[in-house]
C-alpha cells in the first residue's frame, strides 16, 4: 500500500490544486504495487489516473508544457546493470540512504541525491539513472538538453528555472545527459559570455535545491567540467569500458535467455574487450535476430563478426 509520504503527497497536491504531482505520486504508487505483484490494483490505478477530465479554464500547468522534460517510469532493478562490485556498492548505498532518509534527517544529515556519473558513451549513465528511478519506484524526468539551450540571451535560465521548481514539486529522479553543454569549465578561452551565465544560473538552482527529488548529471568528460561543480555533488561515480568479467557476464546474461547455456569463449572476450556495454549489448541483439531469422543456432564465428564489425566502425574513423 502507499507509504505515508505519498499519503502525504497526495493530500498536499489535493489542497494546492496541483494535478501534476497527483498524477506523479499515484503512478509511483502504482509502480510500487506492480513490484509486489499487485499487478490488477496498479493497472486500476493507472487506468483511473490517465482518464482524461475536462481541463479547467484559467489553469495552466508548466510541467505539461515544458518540452524540456521527458518522464517515464522504467522497470529495471540493480541486478540488471553491469558494473564494478564497487560501483554497484555505491549505488546501493544511494538507495538505501533514499529509503531511510528520515532516520537520517532525524540526526541532522541529508541522504545522497546530486549524484554526477562520468564515463565513456555507452558504459550505463543513462542506465543507471532509470535503474535508481525503478528500485524507488519514482517517475525519470530526464532533461532534453538540446531543447533546454537556445540561442535567446536569458530564455535558458528561465527555463532552467522551471526545471528546478519541478524538482521542487515533483519528486522524482531527474537526469541531465550531456552535463557538460551545461557545466562546461569557465575559465575556457572558447567560452562565450552566455554559456557562462547558464552555469551561473544552473549552480544558484542547485545549490539552492533542498526538495525530495534525486538529481543525476551525466558527462563522457569530466574535464570539460567546471572545478565549481565537483564540490556540489554528493557522490561522483566513474564508470569505464567493461572488465573481462563483465563483458563475459553481458553474453552470457543476454544470450542466454534465448539460447540457453550460451558461454562465450575466451577468444571473443578478449575481442569484445574494446567495446562498451551497450554495444555488446546490441550485438547480443543482433545476433539473436540473425538466429529468429535464419532458424540457426548462434555461434561463435557470427559473434566474432558482429564484434569486428563495430570493432571496424572505429577503425574507419580514425584512418
């Protein structure tokens, strides 16, 4: 059933009139009872929530009209994110500190929630992101940068400024990809007076930001970063291209649920151990389509094309 804060919640969004963060706490209760496998009560509860009323004159809602932000509520749990035992740690600890944070404010302290991933493309940012979202059962709000930056001296603050009483509003996980188009270093000589207003705006919003909501930024460099930035996160994670280990787990997690007792060999690991994690997880894909189509088994040798293939993208790049 729902926990006291969503009771909470909801009574609150009642007697400001706020049907977003209504919608938002009922479809998080809903989540949350899908997970105990109350899968009839949460699609009720959906159902009811997503039937449209007559909109009511006069009112307007920024969150509805916001381009800036996209939510949804992802369904993945940790186990499903292959990373270091280290980074999986952590993120445990940025849940369980979520999970028990009045116990914590009961002492003065406030639970992790500016967290800053960086890593190169393709190593779980993002995923990581809707995994956190999924184990709190919290809508993803994830920011569209490039709708975010315009080229109207002030219009990004003030867009900005939306987001962030979003944040304040409706709790949830929020995910800014790309960070550094946001929170590029100062101090570089290419840097035009505007961008550095943007960062000005963005560091006043966030470190003003006491709400419930998690805040996660993603860049593939953080030395494109501004130094004032690092001191403002909570927690700082680094990811990085898979380990032997992972990239065996990775075959074997995502072939195997077609083919079972798929075991790559040692040959394709060490092939593979270039790539990031979501381009051998698009050419496990890959391969289990080639298989629908052909009716053939997946084999070693198809993998170790399809690996060299997106082995060669780069190669070509680079000549």
């Amino acid at each position: 059933m729902a926990t006291a804060d969503q009771i909470k919640s909801l009574v609150k969004s009642y007697a400001e009139g706020n049907d977003e963060r209504f919608k938002t706490t009922v479809l998080q209760i809903a989540a949350y009872e899908a997970k105990k496998n109350h899968v009839n009560f949460a699609r009720e509860l959906k159902t009811l929530i997503e039937t449209k009323r007559p909109a009511k004159p006069n009112v307007i809602s920024l969150n509805k009209t916001n381009p800036t932000l996209q939510m949804i509520f992802p369904d993945f749990q940790l186990e499903d994110l292959i990373v270091s035992d280290e980074i999986k740690d952590r993120i445990f600890r940025i849940l369980n500190e979520y999970k028990n944070k009045h116990k914590l404010q009961q002492f003065g302290l406030q639970n992790r929630r500016k967290i800053l991933i960086e890593g190169p493309p393709g190593t779980g940012k993002t995923f990581t992101a809707s995994v956190i979202a999924s184990e709190l059962s919290l809508p993803l709000y994830t920011v569209q940068v490039d709708k975010l930056i315009t080229k109207f001296m002030g219009e990004t603050s003030i867009k900005l400024r939306q987001i962030f009483e979003s944040i304040e509003n409706n709790v949830g996980v929020y995910f800014f990809d790309e960070f550094d188009a946001i929170g590029t270093d100062r101090s570089m000589d290419n840097e035009v007076g505007e961008m550095r207003r943007i960062l000005n705006s963005f560091l006043q919003f966030f470190e003003q930001d006491t709400s419930e909501s998690l805040i996660i930024a993603a860049t593939n460099n953080q030395k494109l970063l501004d130094q004032a930035l690092f001191r403002r996160f909570d927690d700082i994670l680094h990811y990085t291209l898979p380990t032997t280990k992972e990239v065996s787990t990775i075959f074997t997690n995502r072939l195997s649920v077609f083919q079972k007792g798929f075991n790559p060999t040692d040959k394709l690991i060490t092939m593979a151990k270039v790539l990031s994690q979501a381009e051998l997880v698009k050419i496990c894909d890959d391969a289990i389509k080639e298989s629908i189509l052909s009716g053939n088994e997946i084999t070693e040798k198809q993998l170790l094309t399809l690996v060299d293939e997106r082995v060669n993208i780069y190669s070509d790049r680079e000549a």
